[in-house]
C-alpha cells in the first residue's frame, strides 16, 4: 500500500477562510507540500476546497479532514477534494468514501481500530494524537501492522518530526505549528520551509 504524494506531510488549514485559502496553499505548494487538508470545521470550508483544488488539485492532493459523516465526503468529492481525513475510526465512513474514489486517511489510536480502518479500504492511517502516546506507541504498533502509510498527527513540530519518522511513520500532519488562523502568508510559508528541512534531513 503506497501513499500518493511525494512528500509524505499533510498540511493542516485549520480555520482558514476562503479568501485567505489560494494564498497559504500556493505558499505550501511553493515550499514543496503536495498534500493539503482543509478541516471541515473551517468557515465555509467546502468554497476553500473548491478554489484550492481548482488551482492546484494538479499539483497537490487537496481534501478535507474532520470528516465524520458520509454526506460530508460527498460534499468534499462534490467541491473537488480527492483526500478524507477522519479523526476516528468509523469503518461504514471509510469504505463509503473508498467507493467514492477517494483516498482516505483514517483516524486511529489502537491496534484494533487500526485494523478496522485496513478492513473498511483506508489508503492509511493516522495516529491521532500522536504526541499523546509517542514515538513508543508507534514502533510497538509497527510490529504488527500490515506496511501501510502511518501518520503521525498531534502535536508535531520541525524538532520532533524526525523521532515519529524514526519510529515508523511515513510522515506527519501539521497543524498549528504550521499554520494557526489570521497568520499571514510569510509564516506559512516559513514554516513550510522548516517542516520539508526537517523531513529531508531525518530521511536522509
């Protein structure tokens, strides 16, 4: 099971709003992210999947994260997002936007709900929230999980990034170390440049 992007780091957008979304995304894509979520508890958040994904859906997997409900993936697939991201394991969610053609990211905390989330049809997995059980609980549930796509989100920052990397994980979500609501673009683009430095050092 392979992950479709190159760089294997979600961007976490969480709050933005629509005028302010083509911006910060452009600024990611810039720094080299081609994998952007914009959380569906955002402000009007189906217009920023829209103006994003028609931009730079050909660049970059844009979709939306929080998604708790199969008509929320529905009305992401309908703006253009091509990525689900949950923050739970709900199996009946999972395999009804699979049937949708959409990547799904599912979100997981123990081996059980691991792999139910595998059995539903997720394309990978995240650990949420990571820093809550740490790198120790990422190498222990490597030890008997399928190879998948492992996320590690929830608290990660560019000084911490390399411990979940090492423990197993093929990247990371980003969220307010990244981006927080009202920064302006410089920020995110800054802290663009210090999570892809990070990554490509620790994977070196």
């Amino acid at each position: 099971m392979t992950w479709p992007t190159t760089l294997p780091l979600i961007a976490i957008l969480r709050g933005i709003r629509p005028d302010e979304a083509l911006p910060h995304a452009q600024a990611l894509v810039d720094a080299g992210f081609d994998a952007i979520e914009i959380p569906l508890n955002s402000p009007d958040w189906a217009l920023s999947v829209r103006r994003v994904a028609d931009v730079l859906g050909s660049r970059a997997l844009i979709g939306g994260g929080t998604v708790l409900r199969n008509e929320q993936a529905d009305a992401l697939a309908a703006a253009g997002g091509r990525l689900v991201v949950t923050p739970n394991t709900r199996p009946s969610l999972i395999a009804h936007a699979v049937a949708r053609g959409l990547h799904v990211a599912a979100g997981f905390a123990t081996a059980s709900e691991a792999f139910d989330a595998l059995d539903a049809g997720a394309r990978a997995l995240k650990l949420f929230p990571a820093t809550t059980y740490g790198p120790g609980h990422v190498k222990a549930l490597k030890a008997v999980l399928p190879p998948v796509p492992l996320f590690a989100v929830g608290g990660i920052t560019p000084a911490n990034l390399a411990e979940y990397l090492k423990a197993g994980c093929l990247g990371a979500g980003l969220g307010s170390d990244l981006y927080k609501p009202g920064q302006d673009v410089a920020r995110t683009a800054a802290m663009a440049r210090a999570f892809v430095d990070a990554y490509r050092q620790a994977t070196a």
